[in-house]
C-alpha cells in the first residue's frame, strides 16, 4: 500500500512535469494542455491520487502518452513472457545455488569450497548484459546452438489448450506448448529461453550459493546432526532430511527476497535478448518519454514483488512445524 | 575510550602482515586492493598513458581485431580500444564515489537519529526505508534516472536512493542493540548527553559494518551504474566509459566483432569484483562466523 | 574376548592457538553388561573419549595414536560404512541436551521409523510402528504420541525419546553423555531410573560420562577419574568411595555435600582447571594439590596396581 503511494509519489513529484518531459522539445501549449486533460493530468494532484487508486482497483494502470491505449492490457500481455523468463531463471538460480551450497557447505574449507565460493562471488560481478552477450557471442554467432533474440520462431506461437470453442493458454509458451500436445513448440520454446534465464540464473546463484552454505554450516555443527550420526543414520540422510531440512526455510524467504531482484535484471536481460516482457517494455517507453506507461509499469512491479512476499510468507508458515501447531 | 572502541580500532587498523596471516579473508582485502587501486591508478595516469586519443574518432581502420598497432583492435567508429580501456574507468568510480558518499552522509545519520531517538520517526523511516528496500533496486534507479536525466549527479543520486535503505538497516539494527547495552545505559545514567553517547559509544561500534557496507555498495554502484548506461540512461557519450562501450559494441555482435565488447566487460568485472572481494573479506574479518 | 578395549588412545585437537591433546594415552576394557562411571571435571577429556569410541569426534580433533576393538574389530580401521553400521546398533549414544538433540522437522515417530528402517531395510513400514510403539511404551510415552513434533515434548520427554533412540536396536553398548546435566534433579533420577531399568533389560554395557559424582556412585559399579585427559584413578565405586587414593579423587570426594554434616564447611579444590594448552611440567595435578611433592613438578607418574582393581596415577603410590 504505501509502496504504491511511494511510487506514484516518485513519479509525480520529482522535478519535470512529466507531460512537458514527454514534449521534450517545444511543442505548442495546446498540445500540452489536450493532452494533460486526455490523460486527467490537469485535476489536482490529491484528485489523481484517488483517481489512480480507484483505476487500479479496476485493473486500469492508465493510459499510454504515444497512442492513449490502456497501460493495462499492455503490461498484462507483456506479464507473461517475463514470468517465465523469472521462473526458469529462478529454477536455475536456486537449484544450481543450493546444490552448489551444500556441496561447499560439505566439504568446508576445502579447495572446491573454495573454488565455489569464488565462482559465485565472480559470477555476481559480471554485469548481466555483458554474460548476455558473451552467450549470444559464443552460442549463438559462434557455434548457431542457441537463437540469440526472441521468444520463439515468428508464427510458432503456442496457443494453449482448445476445447471446443474455448482456448485456455496461460502466455507461457512452455506450458501452453505442452497444452496443446505440440512437442516441437515445447523444444523451440525452451531453446529460446535456455539462453536468458541462463544468463540471469547464473549472475543470480552467487547469492543462494552464499546463503545455502552459510545456513547448512550452522546447522551441520548442532547437536541434532550429530546425534543422527550417531543413530548410524546414512550420510545422505543426515545431510538432507536434517541439515538441509532445517537450512531450507530461510533459503526460502531468500528466494522470496531475490524475485525483487530477478525483476531488475529481468530487465537487462530482456533488452538484452529481445524478450519481449516487461523489463523491455520499461526500456521501451522510457526511450518514449510514456511516464504514464512507465509508472504503471513500476507500480505493477511493486504489487508483483508485494505478491510474492506473501505467498512465501504462507509458504513459510506452512512449512514449519514449529509454526503451524 | 571505552574499551570495545579499542578493539575495534585495533581491527580496524590491520598492519598489511596482519592482513596476510589472517587466513582467505585478508588475502580476498589485499587482492581486492591491488585490483582496485591499479585499475584507479590507471584511469588517473590515463590522459599520459593512452597511444591514442581515446575520444578521437577514425584513428585507425573500422572495426579491426586486435592487432599490433592496435592491442585491444577498434571499434566501429575507429576509435582505439585500448585507449578507451585505459580511459574508460573514470566516470564509473566517480559515480560510484559520488552514491556511496551520499548514502554514508544520508543514510548513516538518519538511521543515527531514527533509531536513537525511536517512537513514531522510526517507525515512518522504518516504513519508508523497508519500501524502498524491498522495491527492485534496478528498476527503481532506472526510473529515478529516467525522470532525472543524464549527468554523473542523476545517476549517483538515482543509485544511492536505492542503497540508502542497506546503510540505515544495518545502522539501525547496531543502535537498537547497543542502547540497550549496560554499559550506554550507565553512560546515561550519569548524565551524558544523547549525542554524546551516539557519538563516543555507538558510532564506532558501527564502523566496521558500515565499511563493510560501503564496499559492497561500491561494487552494486559499478554494476547499477553499467546497467543504466545500457538502458540509455547514462552519461553524455563523447566521454569514454566502459559502460558505453559494452553498450555500443552490442550493434557489432552479429559482426563478430568480440573485441568491443570483451574488454570493456572485463574490466567492469574486475572492477566490481575488487570491491566485492574487500567488502567480503572486510565482513569476514571483522565478524569471525565460523572459527573452531 | 572383551566388549570394549581401548588401547593407548591419545586424541589431539588441533587449534590455531596450539594442539590440545585431549585424550592422552588412554586403556581401558568393558565387558558385557558392566556399568562403568566416566567422571571429571569439564575439560578433562571424558567427552572427548566418549565421541573417540564411536568415531564422532568433532573437527580439529583426530585421533593421533591407538585402537579402539569392539568385539575384536578395530573401528579406527573400518570404513565409513562399516562405522555406520555400528553406531545406533551395537553402540548407542545419549547426548547431552535433549532439546538440541532431536531433528525440528521431524516428527518423533518418524525419528524411530527412520532408524529402524536405516537399519534393517527388509523392514516394513507396519513393523516399524508397531516397534516404535514398544518402545514408547519402554520408556514410558504415550503412543498417540507418536506423531507430534519434538518442540511439543518437555526435557525430560525428550532425553526419554533420545534413551529410546539409543536403545532401540537393543546395542551392547550405550554411552551416556552428561545424561542429566540439562535437566532439573527431580527429572534426573527418574531418567537415571529409566536407564538402568532399559540396561537390565537388555543387558546392555552402560558407560555413564559425567561431572557429578552423587550420579556415579549411585548407579555405577566402576569408577574412572579423568584428569588433563589421563586416567587418574580406576576402582569398584565401593571401594572408590571407601579408601579414595589421588588427591583428586579425594577433593571431588570432599565435594559431595553431606547433610549429616551439616555444619561444616563446604570443601572445594583449591586452583583452576587446568590450561589444557599449557599443561605444567610434571603431574598435571600439581598446582592444585595438597600433597604436592618435589618429584610431581618434573617427572610424569605412572599407573600403580594398588589392590586388585584399583589404580592411581600418583607418586604418592609409586608411580615410577
């Protein structure tokens, strides 16, 4: 709630009316005026804030500076392509991080603990665009195994599931590839996102890696680890059904936390990579000067990362015993 | 001084042997030093040591590979690359330089005054700083530079908006704690005055966090401030900068032009990667987690 | 062929302040059903010991020199699986802090179920239960039990469930480690009980390691004292009590508060434990001992055969 309000704040606030910014050059005072009242700039500012608030609840973000068109409808169909680029990307950061984690947590102070550590540390300074494009360099002009932009092959797009007259398809092309039986789609699919959430899962795993190994170092010292070791219980046992188990929670919340900043660089990564989501419809209407556009955009952001915090808030509660009785 | 101020100075202050006997951790601050010290060192000797203007366009053939006359090759304006490598530092440690002193000026004392004094102002910068906070740090920059415009002042304050919320947590958290500490609470009891005890009692203890911190933020600035360059945000462009180059050299790719963007990309790593391995070193040195 | 036989065992912790050994030189045997009391200050190398025993000591520990047979095998020679094999089957442990001791996430049954099944694989999950059940039921649970959280047991429940645990495979060993220390004395004896109830039972080697004498004498029928990791004194806990030798043995003795002596001072032993990195030249004991002679500062004693069954590591014996 306040994050929004701090969002619209930032955007109507800081210096520059963000109409005349759009008319960057000069443009005649009619212009600027028929477009303030087109787009219910010209009310007093306490009058918009309740007016955007309302929209919002109706799912109306405003509308665009280019072509008046609901923001809305254009972040909804760009929502898509973004989460699962989020998605895959946050499979490979957290799966290759935990793994890599417990792995260095088992072997602490050895040269692959080391060896881990520091390929996370590098890999959280590569700048995001920068591996982006080494992977299109290497992968995609050098050796042709991956397409270097794009969500899928022009026409390929999967249509999700039809029964009858109805079409249920939920904007990822995976799923809906799979919806519809379509195993080719499904492939292309994945070969076109192969390269993006790479790029974003590896820059992101340094974090979990970090994480997993700290929490799983701290466990692996308490009584009850060792007290299963005594019992004779198997190593493989005693590493995931105690220390993991018990290390897993705040990994967890860490991957709630680190959505934030998959968001961000969601954003390099989609201009990187032509994808079309939201990240590059950001860049887009920023290169247009659309402040409408970009703060609906931002504030639909906020309400994502406000979303996601809660479900693992729920997810949490679940699943700590401790909690939940 | 009290006691724990000595300590703390006494970490503080590590003799460059000290450094090396202390395990992984000191030997991560000296490298991370070396690293950036030489690449500061570098950009400062710049205008002396560059073969070639770094700005001037057409010294050599388009878009040629490495080669002798030109070590690091040229970019599709024929400007040397190497000479943009030597060069092309500078706006970025100045940026960072710049978010990084703002956030220590802003953030460290508002989180001083929010958390010592507490009740409903800690409560609203609590609020406002965990918003913040949980906002994507990029994205909020991105906009906050949109709406700024280019220049070295909008994107350190664009980037330190963002960082502001680190630095006033970890002040808070320190202060919650140690106002509760006996020994603040004897310093009250005799009548010192509240900022006195902030400053002689709290404020060094806080110190090596704060570095800490700092460093870290150091590093996010160079890749923030990579990152707005990309989405066009950045400086002016006759100025060389690394940033611009991985930004331009992405029209050459499909060329196969490598070198324009290697090099560059390169060295915002290392850059970043210097003032990482320091912060982490730093945390580990001056919070020893995991000794037997 | 004995039980349990522990032959010269020096254990070393490797510090970055200095090497710290532990356990130094130690032998000694257990047969079958033997209760015998581990007693020393903190520091003294008893824990230590225990952990050696079933190869859990805790690193920068590691065992310098020795042998430790079970039934005739050398476990310091065996293999990670083989050691696995061993722990929770023929030799149980009980540790000291219940409410650290038991898995959070984990449901008390399935703690049972799991070892069980670890164990013996063929077994089924219905076998399983059913056996749970019998042991809850052995250490005085109630089996609707079974399937709540250890966070919702009392200490003493839980050092119940841990005597369970360790019990549950019916070993020939079990080692006790401070058992009581964490709980209120009430509790205690009724878990010292419960033990020695479970070691009649199945006739099991109890090795009791504690700091608190009252405990051993009660319920041990031979006494070890531990002092700077060596043996100090060995005997039959009667003839322990009745004509106590070292000096040490004499001062923790003299420590036991006696009601019937109610208005003489309480004694203790004059000193500190010792600095286990910077352990004085000669007798480890000497600064802190009344009886300290001019030998004890240069030369280390050795074990003299007293009486049958009883030795003391004092020049005041022998010692040569």
């Amino acid at each position: 709630m306040l994050l929004l309000s701090f969002v619209f704040l930032i955007v109507r606030v800081l210096p520059g009316d963000p109409v005349l910014l759009h008319f960057e050059k000069a443009a005649s005072p009619e212009t600027i005026e028929s477009m303030r009242v087109r787009l219910g700039l010209d009310k007093p500012l306490l009058n918009q804030y309740f007016d955007y608030f309302l929209g919002l609840l109706h799912g109306d973000l405003g509308k665009s500076m280019q072509d008046f068109s609901p923001v809305g409808q254009q972040i909804f169909s760009a929502f898509p392509a973004t989460l699962e680029l989020a998605i895959f990307s946050m499979i490979i950061a957290a799966g290759l991080g935990i793994v890599l984690g417990i792995r260095s947590s088992k072997s602490y102070n050895s040269f692959q603990d080391h060896a881990i550590r520091m390929f996370g540390t590098v890999m959280y300074a590569i700048p995001i665009f920068f591996l982006g494009m080494l992977f299109q360099m290497v992968f995609g002009v050098g050796l042709h195994w991956f397409p270097t932009g794009g969500r899928i092959y022009p026409g390929m797009d999967p249509d999700g599931l039809s029964l009858g007259n109805i079409q249920f398809s939920t904007g990822l092309y995976t799923v809906d590839s799979l919806l519809e039986g379509d195993l080719l789609k499904f492939a292309q699919s994945l070969r076109y996102l192969f390269l993006p959430s790479l790029t974003l899962g590896l820059v992101l795993c340094g974090v979990f890696i970090r994480m997993t190994r700290s929490n799983m170092l701290e466990i692996l010292r308490l009584d009850f680890v060792t007290a299963a070791k005594a019992r004779g219980l198997k190593e493989r046992t005693v590493l995931y059904s105690y220390a993991f188990r018990n290390a897993f929670l705040p990994v967890l919340t860490m991957m709630g936390l680190q959505f934030a900043v998959l968001l961000g660089g969601a954003i390099l990564t989609e201009t990187t990579f032509s994808w079309p989501g939201l990240g590059r419809y950001l860049v887009d209407r920023i290169n247009f000067r659309d402040y409408t556009a970009i703060q609906g955009d931002i504030v639909f952001f906020g309400l994502l990362v406000a979303l996601v915090s809660l479900v693992v808030d729920i997810l949490y509660a679940y699943l700590d015993p401790r909690i939940r009785l | 001084m009290t006691e724990i101020d000595q300590t703390i100075y006494k970490r503080l202050t590590p003799s460059l042997k000290s450094l090396t006997q202390r395990g992984l951790a000191g030997w991560m601050v000296i490298a991370g030093c070396i690293i950036v010290l030489s690449i500061v060192i570098m950009t400062i000797l710049s205008p002396w040591i560059t073969p070639y203007d770094p700005s001037a366009l057409n010294v050599g053939p388009l878009r040629t590979p490495p080669s002798m006359q030109f070590p690091l090759g040229t970019n599709h304006l024929g400007q040397d690359m190497l000479s943009r490598i030597l060069s092309g530092g500078g706006n970025m440690l100045l940026v960072a330089l710049l978010s990084v002193t703002i956030c220590l000026l802003i953030g460290v004392p508002i989180g001083l005054v929010a958390s010592y004094i507490g009740g409903a102002v800690d409560k609203i910068l609590s609020l406002i700083m965990d918003s913040i906070y949980a906002f994507p740090g990029l994205v909020l920059a991105i906009v906050i530079a949109a709406m700024l415009g280019r220049g070295v002042v909008n994107m350190a304050l664009s980037i330190a908006v963002v960082y502001v919320p680190s630095y006033f947590r970890i002040v808070r958290s320190h202060v919650l704690t140690i106002k509760e500490l006996p020994y603040t609470q004897a310093a009250r009891a005799i009548g010192a005055k509240g900022y006195t005890i902030v400053l002689s009692y709290i404020l060094p203890n806080l110190i090596p966090s704060i570095v800490s911190v700092a460093t870290i933020n150091f590093a996010d600035a160079i890749l923030t401030a990579a990152g707005l360059t990309f989405v066009g945000l950045g400086l002016e462009k006759d100025i060389p900068d690394w940033g611009w180059d991985l930004t331009d050299g992405r029209m050459l790719l499909p060329s196969g032009a490598w070198w324009v963007i290697t090099f560059p990309g390169i060295m915002i790593v290392l850059l970043a990667l210097g003032f990482t391995l320091i912060g982490e070193g730093l945390s580990d040195l001056l919070n020893p987690r995991l000794d037997h | 062929m004995s039980l349990l036989n522990v032959e010269s065992l020096t254990v070393d912790y490797q510090t970055r302040a200095g090497r710290v050994r532990a356990v130094d030189v130690v032998s000694f045997v257990i047969e079958k059903g033997e209760t015998v009391g581990l007693v020393g200050e903190s520091g003294s190398g008893k824990s230590t010991l225990g952990h050696s025993i079933v190869r859990l000591i805790p690193p920068p520990g590691i065992v310098k020199n020795g042998k430790i047979w079970i039934e005739g095998k050398n476990i310091l020679n065996i293999t990670e699986e083989e050691m696995r094999s061993i722990r929770g089957s023929k030799v149980g442990y009980i540790f000291q802090d219940p409410t650290t001791s038991l898995n959070p996430v984990k449901n008390v049954g399935d703690h049972f179920i799991e070892l069980i099944q670890q164990h013996q694989p063929k077994c089924s999950n219905e076998e399983a239960l059913n056996q749970t059940r019998k042991i809850f039921q052995d250490v005085g649970i109630l089996p609707e039990r079974i399937n709540d959280y250890p966070h919702q047991f009392s200490g003493g429940m839980r050092q119940r469930i841990m005597i369970g645990l360790a019990t549950a495979l019916n070993p020939d060993i079990v080692i006790a480690d401070e058992p009581t220390t964490a709980l209120d004395v009430i509790i205690q004896a009724k878990i010292l009980d419960l033990l020695l109830e479970l070691r009649q039972k199945h006739r099991m080697a109890l090795i009791l390691i504690t700091h608190d004498l009252g405990i051993i004498f009660e319920n041990c029928e031979r006494i070890i004292v531990m002092y700077a990791g060596k043996f100090v004194e060995y005997a039959n806990s009667i003839e322990l009590h009745r004509r106590p030798l070292h000096p040490y043995t004499k001062g923790l003795l003299q420590t036991i508060p006696n009601i019937e002596l109610a208005d003489q001072k309480l004694e203790s032993i004059s000193g500190s434990p010792p600095d286990m990195l910077n352990l004085p030249n000669g007798c480890p004991f000497w600064p802190r001992c009344p009886k300290v002679m001019k030998v004890c500062k240069r030369k280390e004693p050795e074990i003299t055969q007293v009486r049958k069954n009883h030795g003391v590591r004092c020049f005041l014996y022998g010692g040569k």
